[in-house]
C-alpha cells in the first residue's frame, strides 16, 4: 500500500479512484483521463505529498493535446491565488451568490448595537422566498490552513450585533479552504449556514462554480501573475466578463500572440460549463 501525505499533515493510502473523480470534476476529456492515471503510476512512491500529485497532473495536461485542461484542473489553487488580501475573494463570493438569485454589497460598514463592523459581504433575495443574510467570506491562501471553530464564534456575535439594526435573518461562514468539525457541529447549533470547498455535500464552493461556470480569472495560465493581479484591482475576477467582453483584457496591453492565447484559454474554460 502507498500512502500519500495531505497539505494538513495528515497520512492517507494513495487513491485511485479519488484522483480521477479530481479530473472528472474538472472536466478533463475522457481520452485523458487513463493517461493521467497511468502517469501518475509511474511517479508515485511512498509518503508522496499530494501538492506533488497536483504538480505531476498538470505539467502533464499542460504538454497534452488539450493544454488548456490545465486550466480547469487548477480550480483549488486558482482561488487560493485570489489573495493575498481577502477582498477579490470577497468580491468573488458575491458573483458566485449573485448566480444564486441574490443582489450584493460587498465591504459594508454597518454600525451595530455595541460596536461597528465591517460585513464581507451582505445578501438579499431577489424575491419573497429567500433570507436577508451577513456573510463572512474567510479566505486562506494556503492549503492546510482551515476555519475553526473561533470564525464561527465571532461570525456569530458580529450577526446578534447587527440583526435587529438592519433585520439579517441569518449569518453564513463562506471560506475556500475547509471548515473544522467544531466550526461545522457550532454552526448547525445554532443555525449559521457553511459553505467550504467540499461542505456540504451538493451545494460545497467547488460545487457552487462548477455548476455556474464562474471560474476566476486566475486559473488562466498565459497571464502573468501581474497581469491577473491588475484585473483582480479593477475587480475583474471571472473568465466569463471577459469571455463576453474581450476590451476587458485592454488595460493589460498584451502582446498579439499572449492575447491571442489568452482569449483561446478562455474561449475553452467558458465552453466548458455549457
């Protein structure tokens, strides 16, 4: 038996079969998805860390027939990438609930009973049914690190702060990374709603931008990390604005054959999801 050490330390056997739900997700072409098995079979040893895996599987789709592959396989690292501050996360959060049938603010100073706070972001429905609700967006941008127990303790208390003043009927914990099972065991108490990358089941962040088609700028390859860092400043931070709209990628004033690629990368990972 092979085992593989996760980014939290923690010592698992080798999977198969949960590498290629990973590709499958990703929406990696089925004539792919064997060799990328099979390549991974020949690097794997014992105690392997998963980054590696992760490192092996995209320089191999990178050099494959289908490059741009590597794009949609990086989701997980691209949303990591939205830091180092927290707000294109924020920002990206709320046109992921917008797809959701909510209208946003985002950075809201609010001022409480006790004290002011500064709310991530703040949701309303756009019809009768749906709850007016705080939402703390908990960005990591490493792959380890989770949300305890003590981010939903404090979301908590910033949401009995502000609920009567501006009538939230529920506070929600949105982060990239995990929620630990005290955050999660917390929230179910007393009624917080969590949303982490694979929490909960169906309605996880991964499932949230694969069943929209949100995908973040970042994923892009043929963009420096400048370049995304000046779109992520103009709060450009989905592939599909730019699919709609290529003058978004003027202010970059990219080469012809970087642009050219670009809108190709692009042109697939907006395809992908329709």
């Amino acid at each position: 038996m092979v085992n593989v050490i996760k980014a939290t330390g923690e010592v698992e056997p080798y999977s198969e079969e949960k590498v290629l739900r990973s590709v499958q997700r990703a929406g990696i072409p089925k004539e792919l998805q064997s060799s990328v098995l099979a390549h991974i079979k020949e690097k794997l040893h014992d105690n392997m860390e998963t980054w590696e895996i992760y490192h092996h599987i995209s320089e191999f789709l990178g050099k494959s027939q289908f490059p741009y592959s590597k794009s949609r396989y990086s989701l997980k690292q691209a949303i990591m990438m939205l830091g180092p501050t927290g707000y294109p996360f924020e920002d990206y959060v709320a046109k992921i609930l917008q797809a959701k049938g909510y209208s946003t603010e985002v950075r809201q100073v609010l001022q409480g009973t006790c004290v002011t706070h500064e709310v991530d972001v703040v949701i309303r429905p756009n019809n009768k049914t749906g709850s007016t609700a705080m939402v703390e967006a908990k960005f990591h941008n490493s792959p380890g690190a989770r949300s305890d127990v003590h981010v939903s303790l404090y979301t908590k208390a910033r949401f009995d702060d502000l609920k009567d003043r501006y009538r939230f009927d529920e506070a929600w914990l949105v982060t990239n990374t995990k929620a630990t099972i005290d955050a999660v065991t917390y929230a179910q108490c007393i009624g917080m709603k969590v949303i982490s990358w694979s929490y909960p089941e169906q309605e996880s962040l991964r499932d949230l931008i694969e069943t929209s088609g949100l995908y973040p700028i970042t994923m892009l390859t043929n963009l420096s990390s400048a370049d995304k860092f000046k779109l992520l400043q103009n709060h450009i931070v989905l592939c599909r604005d730019i699919c709609s709209n290529h003058a978004l990628l003027d202010s970059l004033r990219l080469p012809p054959d970087v642009r050219k690629r670009t809108l190709e990368e692009i042109s697939f990972i907006c395809e992908a999801n329709r």
